[in-house]
C-alpha cells in the first residue's frame, strides 16, 4: 500500500521552498533584471528610432519646400531674363530699322544726286550731239 511518509514530505516541502528562495533570489531576479534592462535599452531604441524618423520627415517636408522655393525662384528669374532679351531684341531691331531707313534715306539721296548728274551730262552732251549732227548734216549737203 501506499504510505506517506511525514519527515520526508516535510523535508521535501522545506528542500523545496529552499531551492525557490535560492532561485529566485540568485537566478530569477538577476535574469528579470537583465531582462527589465535589455527591454529598457530596446524601448529607448524605438523612441530614438520615432525621433530619428519624425526629423527625416521633417527634413523631407523643409528639403521639398525649398525646392519648390527655388524652381519658384528660377521660374521668376527666367521669366525676368526672357523679358530682359525681348527688350534688348527688340531695341535692336528698332536700331536696325533706324539705321536701315536712315541708309535708305542716304542711297536714295545719293541715287538722286547721280541721276541729276547724269541728266546734265545728258543735256550737255545731247546739245553737243545735235550740234555735231547738224553739222554734219549741213556739211554733207553742201
């Protein structure tokens, strides 16, 4: 049959809350404390992680801002510099037509000059050459 044995279960019992005490104090609480302390370390590492990610957001969102500022400013001074060389085109081309109307205006005196010149020479020389003519005329006959 079964007997119980009272010295060895008090035993038993006292062995045993003995290996608790001593378990838990030299192995359950330095290994609940390493792990309180890698769960600390790894909870500041999330926080670093979500700070560290909020300012690359932060950095994203001010690098996309200046970056529409900037093709903003380029845009403007694009702009600025186009309308800077339609004007100084345009200047030139009014300088151009200038300077053409005024050599236009410099040939057509000129060329009315030489065609007065060459009507004199033609009225001189046509008065000599009716003369000759007649002369001849006049001189064939007699």
């Amino acid at each position: 049959m079964l007997s119980i044995n009272i010295s060895e279960l008090i035993w038993t019992i006292i062995n045993f809350f003995l290996l608790y005490f001593v378990l838990k104090r030299f192995l359950f609480g330095p290994v609940g404390k390493l792990l309180d302390e890698r769960q600390a370390k790894i909870d500041a590492g999330l926080n670093e992680e979500k700070e560290a990610q909020a300012t690359v957001r932060e950095n994203w969102d001010r690098i996309a801002a200046d970056k529409a500022e900037s093709r903003l400013a380029a845009n403007r001074i694009l702009s600025e510099a186009e309308a800077e060389d339609e004007q100084h085109r345009l200047e030139q081309l009014k300088a151009a037509r200038s300077q053409a109307a005024g050599d236009l205006r410099e040939g057509e005196a000129r060329l009315e000059k030489q065609n007065e010149q060459e009507e004199a020479l033609l009225r001189q020389s046509s008065g000599e050459l009716s003369a000759l003519l007649s002369a001849r005329i006049l001189g064939q006959e007699e």
